[in-house]
C-alpha cells in the first residue's frame, strides 16, 4: 500500500494497548496453570506473533471482543515450528523460554529479524547445554532443555535478552542468576518484565550485578481478567504533532503517573525541548509549542528517535540525539531511515557512529520510503502534518507491526490520507 498525507491534526485519539506489555502477559499468563483473561481492545501483528508462538507450544489463545482469552499450556508440544513474523521481543522472549520448557523448537521469521542479533543469549544459551543452529541463520533449531545456573549478559546489546532468560528460568525450579555486565540500556523493559512476572506470582530478587531467581516458584494467574495499558510509543507520535503542529492533540488511555514504560519519557524530553504538555489521569495533551533545540540522551528511549528527529526538524537550532548506536540494527537501519525521510524533506541532518544531528527548518512536499519500518512510515506521516506538506509513503502497511489502525486515526484527526 503507497498512502499519500497531507494537512494538519488536531483532536482527541484513544492510544493503542502496549505491545510490550501484551507480549510479556501473554508469555506469563500461557506458563500459569489456570485459563485467564487479558483485556487488550487492539492488537498488531507483533503481538499475534507471541500468541502464535505460544499455540505452538500447546497454549490456546484466541482473541475476542477486545480480550486475549488464554488457555496455558497443559502439555508442551515438542518439534514445533515458532513463526516469530517481524518481531525481535517474540523471538528473543521464546528463545529461552521454549528452551526451558524443552519444547525442541524451530524458530522462524521474516523482514530484518534473521539479521538482528541474537548474541550473547545465543553463546550463553549454547554454553548451558542448548544445542542450535548456526547463529544469523533461519530456521534456527534450539534443542535441549535449558538448566538453572548463572548466566552472564551484556547489558548493552539488548534487553529483550535478559527479560527472555528471567521469564525463562523460574521454569527450571531451582535457583538461577543472572549477572549483567557493562552499563545496562533501555533499563525499563526490564522493569515491565518484572511488573509481569510479579504480577504473575514469581518473585525476582535485584542485586548489584543483576538478578538472582529464586527456584521452587510457579507462575500463578493474578484472576480473571488482566489489562494491558496504553502505549507511550504510540502516543508519542501524536504528542509530537500535538507540540510541533498548529492544534492541541489530546491522548486518551495513558497516563503518565502510573506507568511503568520507558517511552513515557517522551514527555520529558518534549518538555526539554519547550513544549506544552499536561498530564492527567488517564490522559496526556501536547498544545502547540515554540520548540527549541536539545541534547537528548536516546540510551534508554532508542524507539522515541524517529518521532523525536520529526519534533527536532520544527525546533530552533540543532538537536543532538546520543547514544543512537543501537538504532542501526533495528528493522530498518533507523539511523539511515531518519537521515533519508529528512533529507527527502529538505531538513537538515547528518549523523555520526553514536549522535544524529537534526537542524530545525521548512519540510516540502517528498516521498519517503520507510525500509519496511513501521516507525518510520509514522514518523513520516507526523512529518507532513508538521510541516503542512505532501509526503507519499511507499510500503505504508509496514504500520501493521505496531499500529494497524495508525492511518484511521490520523484520517479522523482531521488529515488527509489516500491509498492506493
């Protein structure tokens, strides 16, 4: 699908439920013993690549009137094969959690994830016995059943590593640790894995150097039914519109007091950057904003720089993005992708290993590729309601991934959206 955008947004949008809080509840919820609920009033693709996944192993997860029903998995169904379609949660959680329950799985995917790295867990994994094929390649097999013991991460590759093994390991029964090497990045994540599995009866223990996992737990459904929030990397897109356009846009469905999602830092950081932001139960609103330029520390927050360059290209002056390296392995090359969607615009961007530089200006009508990135194909989008231009999105439905009703809303907040 090619959509063409064009005109300004303004109104009130109701946030899709996050993603990855859908991913690590519905991991959870198909390891307790008990059938349980999870109420999530959309969903995307990414999400039902775990659902997918966990059916695979014996689960039965079906979705109806806006809730997961989840029945866990009884008997784990060995020799499975595990489509994780584009996303790197879903493969890098399984991985070990599959390989806990000894399920002798085939792990497939599509897109850039066969790219995307999967060391140190794969070396770690190997260490303790796993047996799989080659890294980089798929399918890849993951053979064995993975054992309690210590295992030792690098911090600064990805999160998504420590979160699999901690959902992973209170299957083995007995005592495991996990020690975290080197300065740990996007540090939030992990705090959503462990609100998970707190709230699913497990108990993880925090020392200096990592994790310690006490054995003899079970996972145990906290009752019937529970929600999954909305989610601030969603909302983020429209608070940039909001801050960085002519009209106010009211989120609906997050709220910035209670969550525990990094990407709620998208607040600070437009704050930071001279916009007009209120916070209330429930909601967020971003009014129109005489931003300005600021250095920004992407360590933890790498999915908000996209978005965030768009915000950068209406403030005045230059703005750094640090600590960016991580964004070149994402499913597009983001740094790349930000650096083409900008210049096609006529903004001023250059990058550097670790920093992108984005220099406020006037955007003009263009057309962006988005390299199959979902992040991209939105962040393009805010790009010409921003800027009040033209922009043709080639491969538009790439959105699916994250936010399948993403161009509906930006239609019903009053822009112009045609496909073809």
């Amino acid at each position: 699908m090619i959509a063409t955008v064009k005109g300004t947004l303004r109104g009130d949008v109701q946030v899709p439920p996050s993603k990855s809080v859908a991913h690590r509840m519905l991991i959870c919820a198909a390891l307790t013993g008990t059938p349980c609920s999870i109420t999530c009033h959309s969903i995307n693709k990414d999400m039902e690549a775990t659902a997918n996944c966990l059916n695979a192993l014996g689960a039965n997860i079906t979705y109806t009137n806006g809730k997961f029903n989840v029945e866990p998995i009884y008997n784990v169904r060995t020799g499975s094969v595990l489509d994780c379609g584009e996303s790197g949660s879903t493969l890098r959680f399984m991985l070990p959690v599959a390989a806990a329950l000894g399920a002798d799985a085939v792990f497939t995917g599509h897109g850039r994830l066969p790219e995307r790295p999967l060391s140190p867990l794969y070396e770690e994994m190997t260490a303790h016995g796993i047996r799989m094929s080659e890294n980089g390649r798929m399918p890849l097999t993951c053979q064995g059943t993975l054992p309690a013991g210590t295992y030792t991460i690098d911090g600064g590759v990805s999160s998504q590593f420590i979160s699999g093994l901690l959902m992973a390991l209170p299957l083995t029964g007995s005592e495991s640790r996990i020690i975290i090497t080197g300065k740990m990045e996007s540090a939030s994540y992990i705090g959503l894995t462990l609100n998970a599995l707190a709230a699913f009866g497990i108990t993880i223990q925090t020392v200096k150097d990592g994790y310690i996992i006490p054995g003899g737990q079970k996972f145990k459904a906290p009752g019937t039914t529970v929600d999954v929030e909305g989610d601030w990397s969603a909302a983020a897109f429209w608070l940039v519109a909001g801050a960085a356009g002519p009209d106010a846009i009211r989120c609906n469905g997050v709220d910035y007091q209670a969550s525990a999602q990094g990407d709620r830092r998208v607040v600070d950081i437009l704050r930071q950057m001279g916009a007009d932001i209120e916070t209330g139960s429930g909601y967020v609103t971003a009014r129109p904003s005489a931003l300005k330029a600021a250095i920004v520390d992407c360590a933890d927050v790498p999915d908000l720089v996209p978005v965030l360059s768009v915000a950068a290209s209406r403030a005045q002056g230059a703005t750094t993005f640090d600590n960016t390296r991580r964004l070149r392995i994402k499913e597009s090359d983001r740094i790349q992708s930000v650096l083409d969607m900008l210049h096609a615009a006529g903004i001023e961007a250059n990058a550097t290993e670790n920093t992108l530089s984005v220099t406020g200006g006037a955007g003009h009508d263009c057309i962006c590729n988005p390299a199959g990135d979902h992040r991209m194909a939105m962040s393009a989008a805010i790009l010409a309601a921003v800027h009040d231009c033209s922009i043709r999105i080639e491969d538009a439905e790439c959105t699916a991934k994250s936010y399948p009703a993403f161009f509906e809303h930006y239609s019903q907040l009053g822009a112009q959206v045609s496909q073809e």
